[in-house]
C-alpha cells in the first residue's frame, strides 16, 4: 500500500524497521517484496516498527510501533499522527503543494466570482473586497502558525512568493518568538 503525491514526484510508502533499527531489506522469498507486513517473520526478521518512506530517497526519522493484524492502525493513513501524516509532512515540506480540496474551493471561487462579474458586477466587487479583508488576516494565521512550528523565514517566504526579509519585514511583528 502506498501514496502519490499530486506532483507525481513523491510516492511514499510504510517501510518496515528491524530491532537493530535498519530499513527492512525486499524480501526475496516473497518476490523482492518490501510490504511493511511481510516482515513479520515467517520468511524474514520481524519488524518491531514501521516508519514512512518515500520514493526520492527520504526517509522518516522517527518510527511507529506495528499493530500486528491491523493495517489501519500501524500506516495512519486516516490518522494525525503516524507513516502517512510523517510522509504528507514530507511532501508538503519539499513540495509546497496546496491540497487538491483547497484548490477545488479556489477555483470554483475565482470562477463564480468571474460569473458573478457578468450578471452582477456590484455583487462581485463586495466579494472582492471581502476577499482583500479576510486574506490579510489568514496570512498573518498561517505566517504565526508557520512560526510555531519552526518553519524558517525562508520557507515562509517562499510560501508566500516572496524573499524571506520581505516576509520578516512584513509579519515578524505579528509573531512572538
């Protein structure tokens, strides 16, 4: 079982981790088959964890303990915390990517905003100016929330599309640290 990012960069998977704290390694007898699951000691070494591994080369750093006979619970995948919460940090870490369901919202924003601008432009002018009041605030949300989770002005920049000075100059005052 595994995930894809929606780049098509990053596909992520649950890597099973030995007692000595190693990666598993494919296991031959099963076709060179690298399901956390399949290390379970039958043909191979027990895994005594799990953690979250990604097709570019990154690994998880921390681990997660393996609920035998339950997937769901050992991968997390519907889970806050866990392989697929570690490795959606990753990608979005790396990749920056808005989630598909924020884009949708977006999109479909800009589009009835559009249509509203056909048949009721005054309409669509107090949607704008609610959009131009709310946004600064949401900015500042992000940028302390960003802060709090000790993302570099760097990154917050680049979020932001802008230098890493323009985004301190704009929002350190709105942050403690």
């Amino acid at each position: 079982m595994g995930w894809v990012d929606e780049s098509g960069r990053h596909e992520g998977r649950v890597a099973a981790v030995l007692a000595d704290g190693q990666e598993a390694a494919p296991i031959v007898a099963l076709g060179g088959s690298t399901a956390w699951w399949d290390s379970d000691g039958t043909v191979s070494e027990r895994a005594v964890a799990v953690k979250a591994a990604c097709g570019c080369g990154w690994r998880a750093s921390g681990t997660h303990p393996v609920v035998w006979g339950d997937v769901e619970a050992t991968e997390g995948e519907h889970a806050r915390t866990g392989p697929c919460a570690d490795w959606e940090y990753h990608v979005t870490t790396v990749e920056g990517l808005l989630p598909r369901d924020v884009e949708q919202m977006l999109t479909a924003l800009q589009e009835r905003i559009g249509e509203l601008s056909r048949t009721r432009p005054v309409t669509a002018l107090r949607a704008v100016a609610r959009l131009q009041d709310t946004a600064p605030g949401l900015a500042v949300e992000a940028v302390r929330a960003a802060r709090a989770a000790f993302v570099t002005w760097e990154a917050i920049g680049a979020g932001l599309g802008c230098s890493r000075q323009s985004a301190h100059e704009r929002y350190a005052h709105h942050v403690k640290e």
